[in-house]
C-alpha cells in the first residue's frame, strides 16, 4: 500500500511539472502576439488567437490543479466524487492520446529520415513541440497511476481486496457492450469495411486512434468483468483496477466528445468533414462507448456506497 501511494504522488507530482511548460510555451504566445513579437497561427486574427491560446492556458492551469488535488492534502477535501469524476474523464482522454502520441512519433520520424525537411513549420520551433507532445504524455501517464492512488487512498475499504466478499455487483451488461465496441474498433484497425462508408478518408492517425481506442475498450471490460465477477487474484487486484478504471474513463470521454460531433456531422452535412465511419454506426458506437464506460465505473464503485466518503 505504501510503495503504491509512493507512486501515486510522483506520479500526481509528475504530471504537473510535465504539463507546466506547455501552459508557459502558450502564455509566451499570448504575450509575444500582442506585443507584435510572434507570428499569429494560420487562419486566426489576433483576437481569435490570443483568446484560442488563454483559454487552453486555463485548462492547462485546471489540469495541473488537478494533478495535484490528487497528491496534495487540501485535495482529500474537495468533494471525492468531483476530483474522482474529473480525473476519470482527463485520464480517460489521455492514456489514448499517450500511445497514440509515442506510434504517431516513431511513424513521423520513419518518414522524416527519407522526406525534405522543408516542410517543416517555421512558427513552432522544434523544441517547443516536442515539449508541449511530452506535456500531454506526462499528464495521461501521471493521471493513470495517481487517479487510482488517490482513490484508493481516499476510500481504503472500499477498494481493498477481501477474501470471501460478498458485496453487492451490478450485472456485467456493460462490460459485454465494451467489448462490443473494442472489437469492432479492432475489427476497423485490421482493415475491416463493415460500417465504414468513406474507406479512403482512414488516414495513419484514424487507424492508430481507433486501435487505440479498441485496445482501451476490451483491456477496461477485461479487468472490469474480473473484479466484479470476483476471478481477480489479490496480487492483480489493483492492476486490474488501473485498468478498469482507466479503460471505462476512455469509453466515456472519447465517445462524449466524439458522439455530439458525429450528430452534427449527419445532421449538418458540412461540405468540408467526411468522416469514414457510416453516420448510422458511428453515433451507435459512441453512444454504446458513453454507456459503457459509466456502467463499468458504476460497477468499480458499488462497494463504495457502503462505505461514504468523507
């Protein structure tokens, strides 16, 4: 329990320094703009720019709140379930990004090594990329390891293996419909045309983003089903729980975000957004994604009502 609180804390600690320079690197665009000092991005006014760059200040800033709500004491005084819900969805949209982020890379470079090189973007200096990409992997590594931390330090009976328990579970309805989703996401990843109405719009990153997603989705319903189905050894229980954890919160967070966008999509029509998935089954699957992803998390909690937070 130590060592895993030990790391917990690094980790909370770890994500707030990672994502520290990328709020530093947009504030000096802020500033450097309206002192006429940097170039203002493609396609913005200076007004559009400046306020585009303050507002993901404020969620860089809200973020590394957040990281340390999760290590510091003043954070087991906020209200558990709002820093636990909030943690939830940024590590669920994170630990996507984070392998997406290192294939993404390691592709990039392959491609680099044999392509011009003047090509590259004059407004963002190599070094500025690289930390603002490793601000977004610190962030979801670090959230992964101290989410479950904090919960289990803030609720220490709740999620603690028992011999014998015989607490309530929910029924494993939403673990079956994760898996649903994961493997039809896999089934896209390895070329799969069934649902898919633009084959020709899948790009490197859909690929990656979708086997990503899939690889989250079945992981999460895996380790979900096995806590609740109580088949989880004692020595895996809290991996199982990172896991589960961590694959619910991506279930709900990309499908929240991706379902509203979707609709819109089919409803709309825009000219200039063609998506490959069919807008029949793509608002299914984000839909199903969302349900998903809070019936697991309900399920990781339900021994938590016995025992309320404080």
């Amino acid at each position: 329990m130590e060592r895993w609180d030990r790391i917990g804390r690094w980790a909370g600690y770890g994500a707030a320094l990672a994502l520290s320079p990328y709020a530093v690197i947009k504030a000096s665009w802020v500033i450097g703009s309206l002192l006429g000092l940097t170039p203002i991005g493609e396609g913005f006014d200076l007004a559009g720019w400046v306020l585009l760059n303050t507002v993901t200040i404020g969620m860089a800033v809200l973020g590394i709140a957040l990281a340390l709500a999760l290590v510091r004491p003043w954070g087991m005084r906020i209200p558990g379930r709002l820093v636990a819900f909030c943690a939830w969805t940024g590590a669920g949209f994170l630990v996507s990004i984070l392998p997406y982020a290192v294939l993404s890379t390691v592709l990039d470079a392959g491609q680099s090594t044999a392509a011009d090189h003047g090509g590259d973007d004059p407004s963002m200096p190599g070094w500025e990329a690289a930390l603002i990409q490793f601000g977004f992997i610190g962030m979801g590594l670090g959230l992964a390891l101290a989410l479950p931390a904090y919960l289990i330090r803030r609720w220490p009976e709740a999620f603690a293996p028992q011999a014998g328990d015989k607490a309530r579970t929910s029924a494993p309805w939403p673990t079956f419909v994760a898996g649903v989703v994961g493997l039809v996401w896999l089934y896209w990843t390895i070329g799969g045309t069934l649902g898919i109405a633009n084959p020709a719009e899948r790009d490197t990153n859909w690929y990656l983003m979708t086997g990503v997603g899939a690889l989250w989705a079945l992981a999460g319903a895996v380790a979900t089903w096995a806590l609740v189905r109580k088949r989880s050894a004692r020595v895996f229980h809290r991996l199982l729980l990172v896991l589960g954890w961590l694959g619910s919160g991506s279930l709900f967070a990309w499908g929240a975000w991706k379902l509203p966008l979707t609709v819109f999509v089919a409803l709309a029509r825009p000219s200039d957004v063609t998506l490959p998935e069919s807008l029949v089954a793509a608002p299914v699957l984000h839909l199903a994604a969302v349900v998903a992803g809070v019936g697991m998390a309900r399920s990781l909690i339900q021994r938590q009502r016995a025992h309320p937070a404080r």
